[in-house]
C-alpha cells in the first residue's frame, strides 16, 4: 500500500535491467497498482528494441499489506516491535489459521493471492499466444517463489533480479532454458 517513486539507485537498476533485455521479445507486461513497479516496466521497456504495447495493471501483484507497519521506517519499526517484526506480523507462508496482530495480510494470504493472479496472468497469456511475460512486483513475491518453487533459498531477491519461471499444466518451475 505505501507509494513511493524510484530512487536514482533503484532507476539505475531498471535501466540495467532494460540492457539485459534489450533483446528478448517481450509480449505482455504486467505491474502491480503501484508507481515503482509501473515506473520499472517504463524503463525496462525503453531499453527493449521492441518494446511492448501489451501493458497491464493488477491490483493481484500489489505488495504484501503491512497494515499497522506501513508508512514507517524499518529503524522504527525494529525500535517499536524488534528483530523480528516481519515474521511475527505476517506468520508463516504455510499457516493458513495464523491471524495478523498488525491488521494486515499474512503471508498465506499473500501467497494465495499473488498465486492466483500469476496463475490468471499466464492462462489469459497462453490463450492469447503469448510466450514471454514481464511481471514487475515486489520483494514479497519472494513468498510466491519458496511457496511454489519449494525452495526456501528464495527468501531475498535483490531489485531489478530476474527469475524466469515456467509455467505448464497448472505448476511452475524454473526456466533453466
């Protein structure tokens, strides 16, 4: 839910996104509702000799709800709940009955969502013959990743990363290709 534009660092990153893709045909871009994601797909597209006509906006790919959290510093959040404020706010990606103290999502929850948007993303993409899909999220996609990868090493993803995934028959796997 909290908005805030990229910084130089962040746009710098974008742009050396773009670089790597320059080359690769991209058919469909997909953002979250807020503007650093939007903001991304812009200048990875500038860079993109094709560029992409194809852009879409889902509120399903909107970063995790903090509730309470949201709009303050890690610094005050760390002073006001400690070490381990994001874990107990949030529970586990695999506790559907933990309840949020913060009044926000938990992580199932975000899973369950983020789950289903990538999953209509990629049926609606396949159906119009797509093959190559740019989604622009958040770093809580990195729930998604070790929920339906299975693989708690996707933990942490720096900005601008890459994770090309497949996506057959209803299941998702890397794209080793």
């Amino acid at each position: 839910k909290s908005e805030s534009p990229l910084c130089e660092e962040g746009k710098a990153q974008a742009k050396a996104l773009g670089e790597s893709l320059k080359d690769t045909k991209i058919d469909a871009v997909y953002t979250s509702e807020l503007l650093r994601t939007k903001e991304t797909a812009e200048i990875v597209l500038s860079e993109n000799k094709e560029g992409c006509d194809n852009k879409n906006t889902d509120p399903g790919l909107n970063d995790i709800d903090l509730g309470i959290y949201e709009g303050r510093t890690t610094e005050e959040l760390l002073a006001l709940y400690g070490g381990d404020f994001i874990n107990a706010g949030i529970g586990a990606i695999d506790d559907e009955s933990f309840v949020s103290p913060i009044e926000g999502e938990t992580a199932y929850e975000f899973v369950d969502r983020f789950s289903k948007t990538m999953k209509n993303i990629c049926e609606e993409s396949l159906e119009r013959g797509d093959k190559t899909i740019l989604v622009v999220a958040h770093s809580s996609a990195c729930y998604f990743l070790q929920k339906v990868l299975k693989d708690p090493s996707y933990d942490h993803l720096d900005n601008a990363s890459v994770i090309a995934l497949k996506y057959k028959e209803g299941s998702w796997s890397i794209d080793l290709e």
